[in-house]
C-alpha cells in the first residue's frame, strides 16, 4: 500500500516548515519507506503500519496547535511491494 498524505497545523502563520519538522521526525524514526515531497510524503506499507504513523504524526502536531488539516490518498494493490520505486522506474521507461 502506498500512502500520499500531508499534514499541517490550522492557524500557526504562513510558515510550517519547524511543525512539519515534528512530523518528518516521526516518520523518519518509523524505518517505513517514505518519501518527503513539496506537497507532502509518499509511505509505503502495511495499513496498521502506516495508519499508525499517521495518527503518530497527527498525536505530535496536537500537542502544540488546537486544529490540524490531514490529507491522505491511498493506492492498496494486493501483492505489490517496492511501489515507490517500481511505479516511477516504470512511467520513465515508456518516456
């Protein structure tokens, strides 16, 4: 399964970067394969695993903001593993 999601506290300025930064940490220590992209991070993994991170990342951004804003899109496809790499390596192929 691999995640999209984006996570942001509601009402903190214009800059998010250092709360952002909590979440970053959260995954980083997690050992899950990640990306961290302009818009938000790609995770891959099992759902329990994943989810567990996301609500780890939305835990940590509670304590210091009253209102956060999740965004999460998910492709779950039975049976495939490596799709971070496998997905873009195969769109640049047919390039």
């Amino acid at each position: 399964m691999i995640v999209d999601f984006s996570i942001a506290p509601i009402g903190r300025g214009e800059s998010l970067s250092s709360h952002v930064a909590e979440a970053f940490k959260i995954i980083e220590a997690s050992g899950i394969a990640h990306e961290h992209h302009a818009m938000g991070t790609n995770l891959e993994g099992d759902w329990d695993e994943v989810m567990g991170i996301i609500k780890a990342c939305r835990d940590k951004l509670l304590e210091s903001s009253a209102r956060i804003s999740i965004s999460i899109k998910i492709d779950d496809r039975k049976g495939s593993t490596d799709g971070l790499l496998k997905k873009v390596a195969s769109a640049r192929e047919k390039m």
